[in-house]
C-alpha cells in the first residue's frame, strides 16, 4: 500500500536517521522543505522530496495537501492515561482554597484514585482508557508512554499494564509502558513504607517482569513520597528487572531526586518545576532527558519547569502531557506545545522539537518516531490550511489539525 502526500506548503522536522536527540541551540532549528511530497510505503516513510522534482508516480493513492502543513506525530512521552473515574470533586476543592497537598494529605490524590481503580474491572477500566485514546489520536499523538501507579496493589497494578498493552495492540499505536508502583504510599501501609517498598520490588515488580508488562520503572521522589533513598532502591531494583529509569522529580521539592536518577542513568526525568543548579550540573554530565509537563503546572497552578534555562544551558527539553486524573486531565499535546511557548517562553521551534524527536527519545522510540526521516513510523499530522507552523501555538484554542495518519493509514 502506498499513499503520496503532495504539494505540501511546509514539510516539517526532517532529520537523518543519526538524529536521536536535539540539545540547546540544536533546538531552535526546524529542519524543513517547501512545496514539498511524501510518499508512505505500507506503515513507513518511504521517500520525500520537492514538487518541483517529483518523479513520475503512477496508480498512487493521493492526498492534496495544498496550503497545510506536515509534520511528524506528537510524542507523548509522560502519560496516565489508564485510570478510573475522575477527580472533579477535587478540581473544585482546589477552587475552594485547598491545596494539592492538603487534598493528597487527606487520603484524596493518587489514594483516592487507586481505591476507585482497584474497584474497576479490567474490562470497565479499558473502555475508560479507549476513549481517551481515541481522543488524543485525533489530537495529533502517534506513540505513547503509559504509566501504572494508580493500582498499588499487584493485581491492580498488573490489570493496569495490561490494559495499558491492550491498547496498543488494539489501536496498533506505539505504547511504552512504565511500572510506578512507587507512586504513593497506600493506606495499608501508612506506617511501613519499607513494607510497601518491599511489595514493590518484590512481588510486584517480578509478576511485572515476568508478564514483560513494563518497559520501564519510575518512582514519585517528593516529600511525603518517596525519598532520594527509596528511588535509589525501587531504580536498583528495576535495573535487576530490566527496567530502565524514567522518574517523577522535583515537582515541588529539589531534593536529590536528578542526581540519583542520573546515577542509575535514567532515561528521562520529569515534572522538575523545581529545579536548582546543581540540577543543572547533574543532567549536563549525563544521556538523560529532562521533560516538562506544562499542563500539569496550568492546571495546578504550580510553577512552570524552567525550559528556559534548561535549553540555555545546552541541555535538551522533551514535552509531555502527564495525562492524569489529578494533576492534568488533559492529553492535548497541542495545548502543551502552545502552552510551552506561552508560559515558558521556548520557541515555536523549540516547542515543536521537544514534542517530537525529543519526546521520542524519552520514550526510546528514536528509532521509530519523532522525525520525517526514510523508514520510520509513517506518522503523521496534516494540519488545516495555515499560514505557518507558529501558528499552532499561536491560536492555542483551535483545532489546527485536519487529518493524523498513524503506521501509513488516515485515521
Ligand atoms: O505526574 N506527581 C505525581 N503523579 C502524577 C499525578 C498524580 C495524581 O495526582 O493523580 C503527576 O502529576
Ligand atoms: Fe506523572
């Protein structure tokens, strides 16, 4: 099966195969053609080139693309997508003058999601987590990290992870997974924290493993969480399963939590909405990426990750959504890539960067995703009729997609 995409206006974000990662200056540069074609062979790119040197195609399926742009699929490299229920009553108790942490404290948060988690069925649980599926596909998300964390006990941490793959296989969309057991300490356990921590690597993390359930592990390093020690054990312990380090850090405490998950040479870091120099200085010795999750500071009202200094630094900046119940329960990775530009002050380059090649590395997904290269994933977004691709984050409140295309086929 071939499609032929032509007389693109801009054709976005091509890059050679070498490109893994964009850091620092790297960032502020968009690769791009004008006026250009894109042809997908099955679910891959296939070739691209200028419509003034198109060859001579024939009997190919095509799209007019005239005055729309083309870019590679959003990246969502931090999400929660599977959960049960909502937390609306929460939403309007923060209204009210409640904190995030005050809500937490009284057994609401995270707990309050996994009790009703734990009560849903495995069936109810995947019709929930579908919808929101289908919904961030449309809004331009072509691969997908997928967090547990809201079952903490092992059934239902494991029912989570396998709806988490289901939902891949079902919508043939790049789902990696992570294992956050470590999310919060369960009621159960109030006072025995090394008990829960015990379960966690124990039990848990081995069915998890053994059912080859989880790609990577993460841990929630926060005051009234999980301490610099506690991450150090749940990241060992996730090493001796195969599970690389993708961690919850400085979302309102800088505490060591970068450090420690440099040493177990993360894979990425995320939240960092508090961040302090010797932060800074960790990740510039390192391979791991630093995410930013602009929604989850929005809908918070917390500060933003400093994407700024991050970039200035020579550093690079993935975006994620954090699609959670709680602190974003939003998966619109168009509203984070606007959201970036206003409230963090990247450019639309550097936004758009982050959102692509830069998500996908954060995920491990360079390979396949991120980028208009030869032979990767032919995902991809085809906007309306813009005047340029700054106009995405521009008009933050319209739907500036026309069409996403994921493994080759118009969804
Ligand atoms: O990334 N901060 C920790 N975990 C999630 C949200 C948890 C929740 O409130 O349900 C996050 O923001
Ligand atoms: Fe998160």
């Amino acid at each position: 099966m071939k499609l032929l995409l032509k007389d693109i206006a801009m054709l976005l974000q091509i890059r050679p195969h070498t490109t893994r990662k964009v850091s620092g200056q790297e960032m502020k540069e968009l690769p791009r053609l004008e006026n250009a074609w894109l042809m997908l062979e099955n679910d891959v790119i296939h070739s691209f080139g200028q419509m003034s040197e198109i060859p001579n195609f024939q009997d190919i399926k095509t799209l007019d693309c005239s005055g729309k742009i083309v870019l590679p699929s959003w990246c969502d490299s931090h999400t929660h997508l599977v959960y049960a229920g909502n937390r609306e009553q929460e939403f309007v108790d923060r209204i009210n003058g409640l904190s995030y942490q005050e809500i937490a404290a009284s057994g609401g948060g995270i707990i309050n999601s996994a009790k009703k988690l734990q009560a849903t069925s495995q069936k109810e649980l995947f019709a929930q987590s579908e919808k929101r599926l289908q919904e961030v596909i449309q809004q331009g998300t072509g691969a997908i990290e997928i967090k547990s964390g809201y079952g903490l006990t092992t059934d239902a941490e494991v029912k989570m992870l396998r709806v988490a793959k289901k939902l891949g296989e079902k919508y043939n969309i790049a789902v990696k997974t992570t294992f956050l057991g470590a999310h919060a300490i369960p009621p159960e356990f109030k006072n025995n924290k090394e008990g829960y921590l015990d379960l966690v690597c124990g039990e848990m993390m081995e069915q998890i493993a053994n059912e080859n359930l989880a790609d990577y592990v993460d841990v929630f390093c926060e005051q009234g969480y999980f301490s610099v020690a506690d991450t150090n054990r749940v990241l060992q312990a996730g090493k001796k399963h195969g599970l690389r380090a993708k961690t919850h850090v400085n979302q309102f405490t800088a505490m060591g939590g970068v450090a420690a998950s440099v040493k177990h040479d993360a894979l990425s870091v995320d939240h960092l909405e508090v961040l302090n120099k010797e932060d800074i200085t960790a990740l510039q010795q390192s391979q791991t990426m630093p995410v930013a999750l602009p929604l989850c500071s929005y809908f918070l009202s917390i500060p933003y990750t400093p994407g700024r200094d991050i970039i200035d630094a020579g550093l690079p900046l993935a975006l994620a959504t954090d699609y959670n119940p709680g602190s974003s329960p939003s998966g619109n990775m168009n509203f984070a890539v606007a959201t970036a530009c206003i409230k963090m002050k990247l450019s639309p380059e550097e936004a758009i960067n982050a959102a692509t090649i830069n998500g996908a590395y954060a995920m491990g997904l360079s390979e396949s995703c991120g980028s208009i290269t030869k032979g990767k994933k032919a995902n991809l977004i085809i906007t309306k009729k813009i005047p340029s691709y700054g106009y995405l984050p521009y008009a933050f409140g319209s739907n500036n997609i026309d069409q996403v295309i994921l493994n080759g086929t118009l969804v």
